[in-house]
C-alpha cells in the first residue's frame, strides 16, 4: 500500500500536456493504492487546453474508476486580485 491515499491535482490529456487519460490516471491510482484522485484539467483560456464541453461532459464519468474515488474539478484562470474568473469558463460550468 502506498504512501499516500489521495491526489487533488491530476491533469489528463485534455489540460494539453498531460499524457493519460482518465481512465489511465484511475487505474494507475489504484495499481499503487490511493483512494482518491481529482481531475484538475486546465480551464478553456490556457492555450493547449480543452473547450467547455470538456467540463459538462464529466458529469457522465461516474463516482469510482477501477475501484478509486474520482473527483470532477478544475484548475481555474483567475484574472485579477479581486479573484474574478475568467468569464468563459463561469458559463454553465458552475
């Protein structure tokens, strides 16, 4: 058993420069026993970075893959100090 139980910050290759995919980022969790991972795919204003679409659809992912929690986030644009996001990710993600 591993170390650690969980990882919140995983990228697939929809963030652009992460080589694996979802399924691929789960298994491998599992291989090595964590208990949880978060998706943090990079929002659609990073260059190289998947669309919207990305995000709506991972509602469709379900809860556990190969057996390992798998949590649906995001690794956010923040535009400025008063922390507003960028404007095309806010729509019907969140």
């Amino acid at each position: 058993m591993g170390k650690y139980k969980l990882d919140m910050h995983i990228h697939s290759v929809s963030s652009g420069h992460a080589y694996s995919t979802i399924t691929e980022n789960a298994r491998y969790a599992a291989q090595i026993g964590m208990e949880a991972i978060g998706i943090t795919d990079h929002a659609p204003m990073m260059p190289g970075s998947c669309g919207h679409i990305h995000f709506l659809n991972l509602k469709v992912l379900p809860e556990y893959i190969e057996g390992v929690r798998v949590y649906k986030g995001i690794e956010l644009n923040i535009t400025d100090s008063a922390g507003r996001v960028v404007k095309s990710i806010s729509k019907g993600i969140f």
